[in-house]
C-alpha cells in the first residue's frame, strides 16, 4: 500500500526518511522530537544548531545518523488554539512541504507521526483528516511508500460515531455465525455447575431443533406414497446395467474454452473503463502499489488477496451485488465470519468509498487493512 497505517517507533522504521514533529529551535524535546534525537546521537543536535530554527508549516532535513532512516525530515506542527488561527493550513503545510523536501531527496519511502497530535493538543480526530488528505494528493501525483506510525489503535481517534455505527453492525451481524460454537460452551459450562438448568437448556435446545426440522421438511399430504414404497417401486440396479447405453459425446473442448467466464483481473479492467477512470486513478484510490496493479492487469490468472479486491470495490465504487461478484472472480465470498468483512459491507450499504477511512476504522478494530495483501 502506498499509505499505509502501522503500529511502531518511529525511530525503528527503516525506511529513507523520518517526520520529526520538532519545535522551532530544532535543538529536540520531548515526545517524538525527544525519542529521534536520542536514537540518532549527538550528531543530529550538532547538524540542527546550523540550520537557525524552522518556521511553522516548513520543513527541513539533516542525515539520520544512528537511526535507520537515511534522512530526518523536521517539521514544526502548529499549537492548537481551537482552530482560528490557521491550524489547519499550517499542519496541511507541515505534511505538504515535508513530501516535496522527501521528494527532493529522492526518497522511496517516509514515516510521519500524526503531526501536532501530541503535546501541541491538535485533536486527534481533526488532525488524522488533514493528514491522509495531504499525503492522498501527494501520492496522486507521485510515487512514494508513505506510512504513518502510531503506538497503539486509540491514537488515530476515528470519529466516536462513526467507530459506534460500525460496532453495532459488527455486533448485528457477527454473533449469528457464532451461535452454534457459543450454545456448545455454555451447554457444557451448565453441566458442569448446574445439572437441572442443563436439561432444561437441553430440552429448549430440543424443542427449537424440532421446529427447524418440522419446517425444513413438512409433512407429506394424506394418501401420498411413502419414500419407503416409492423405493420398492423403483427398478433394482441389475435393470440398469443391463440397459444399453447411449453413447457419451465427446466435449467441444475449444468452445468451452471460449465460453469461459471472465476473471478477477478481466472484470477489474472492464469496471475501470466503465466507470471512465484510468488504471492510475483506480489503482490509487484504492490504495494499492502500482507493481501489484500491473501483476494484477498482466497475469489473467491471477488472484489478489482479500484486502485488496475489497480496495478496488471501494475504488470503483461498486454495491453490494457487484462487489459479490468481483468477490467471486478472485474466489472468495462475503462472510459474516469475519469481522473485516462486514466492516467492509457497513461501508459499501453506506455508500462510504473511501479506502483511507476504513483503513482508519479497521485499524481500530485491529484488523487487515485493504490493500495490504498481494
């Protein structure tokens, strides 16, 4: 994935260039500003004394010493002081000017921290927007591996409503494709600790399984044969064998071969034309590397992981009929079994399309994130 959300230290990412949330000295402090100056030595505080400071919003580089990262990219975030002097520029500015200077210095890869969500008080909710915002524009255009690193799901602060909207439909939906396991472990627990209320649970379990059936199969009408009469009536095997045979035509098999129907990789370039967008488009939105684009678009046959085909549903915007079928040409299924696909199927019924967001959401849940197996 081009953007892609990970639980780290961003001192140990090993990637070309890290984010550093400075101040406008540049000398270090505390929080991640303190953490990098550490692991990158003394030498990282001699190279920020010649660079004079920072404006808030720019962005300014040194070596990365001691860290894994080739390069630390300092930028000073914006103090929050409830949004009315500017914050919100100035943070889009921290992300915006520090993927040019990573540009610049021909970097593959970046690691920011959510910028000014920390000690600067920027809320959590409003800053992450801004963030994935600024590094979707940048990645529109550019080719770079972006991450954003946090210490733990509760950092990114999904909107509360739409992280309760989403949990309530896991709930609707996810414990039905669990009763079975669930009634077995508290039949066993009660007759381990409470003999009576087990038979009685047994025998509510008894009745509820007879109902089932009694619908499942109802009773035939009065004076209907018996399944057992109408398989006396039936010719005994020796009739059958002795019976001649037609012959067996012999498949077409070059006309089956032509009538086969389309793949994951042949619906995925029909749908893009159909909705009028390029491969670039497509593949960006949904969040996806464009070397697994051009495997997927080359090798007819092949098949994506999960996570990505649910990127390219939301790329392409499809319902909840299309996305089954795109589904199916990969070979998978919808499945209230898994909690990552019915957060995708919440979206999709919303008409909410877009991959950032539900990574956000599937982040907290500490789930697969879309695009992120081959």
């Amino acid at each position: 994935m081009p953007l892609q959300i990970v639980r780290n230290d961003i001192t140990k990412m090993h990637v070309d260039a890290i984010v550093n949330a400075a101040n406008h000295s540049l000398l270090g402090g505390g929080g991640v500003d303190g953490a990098i100056h550490s692991a990158a030595g003394p030498e990282l505080l001699e190279a920020c004394l010649k660079l004079n400071g920072c404006e808030t919003g720019q962005a300014k580089a040194t070596k990365g010493y001691h860290l894994p990262a080739k390069y630390v990219i300092h930028t000073v975030g914006p103090i929050w002081h409830g949004g009315y002097q500017g914050e919100p520029e100035l943070l889009a500015a921290c992300y915006r000017n520090s993927l040019r200077l990573a540009r610049k210095l021909r970097c593959k890869s970046i690691a920011f921290p959510l910028i000014s969500a920390g000690a600067y008080g920027y809320p959590k909710e409003l800053a992450l927007p801004i963030a994935t915002r600024e590094i979707t524009e940048f990645l529109m255009k550019n080719e770079m591996q972006v991450y954003l690193v946090v210490f733990g799901a509760g950092a990114l602060a999904v909107s509360m409503m739409l992280f309760q909207d989403v949990q309530q439909y896991i709930d609707q939906n996810y414990v039905d494709a669990h009763n079975d396991r669930r009634r077995e472990w508290q039949r066993e627990a009660l007759w381990h600790s409470n003999e009576k209320e087990a038979l009685e649970f047994d025998q509510k379990l008894n009745e509820s399984n007879l109902a089932h059936l009694t619908e499942a199969a109802p009773i035939p009408p009065v004076g209907a044969p018996s399944p057992q009469a109408i398989r006396r009536k039936q010719k005994p095997w020796e009739d059958w064998f002795r019976k001649p045979k037609p012959p067996i035509a012999q498949p077409d098999w070059e006309d089956m071969l032509r009538q086969t129907d389309e793949g994951f990789s042949q619906m995925l370039l029909r749908k893009i034309d159909e909705k009028g967008m390029t491969d670039a488009q497509c593949y960006k939105k949904a969040n996806v590397d464009r070397k697994l684009f051009s495997k997927i678009k080359n090798t007819p046959g092949y098949h994506p992981g999960k996570p990505t085909v649910f990127a390219f549903v939301i790329a392409l915007e499809l319902d909840m009929d299309e996305a089954k079928e795109m589904l199916e040409k990969a070979g998978f299924a919808f499945s209230h079994s898994s909690k990552m696909d019915i957060v995708v199927e919440y979206f999709i019924r919303n008409r909410m399309y877009n991959v950032l967001e539900i990574n956000e959401v599937l982040f907290q849940f500490d789930l697969p994130l879309l695009g992120s197996v081959a």
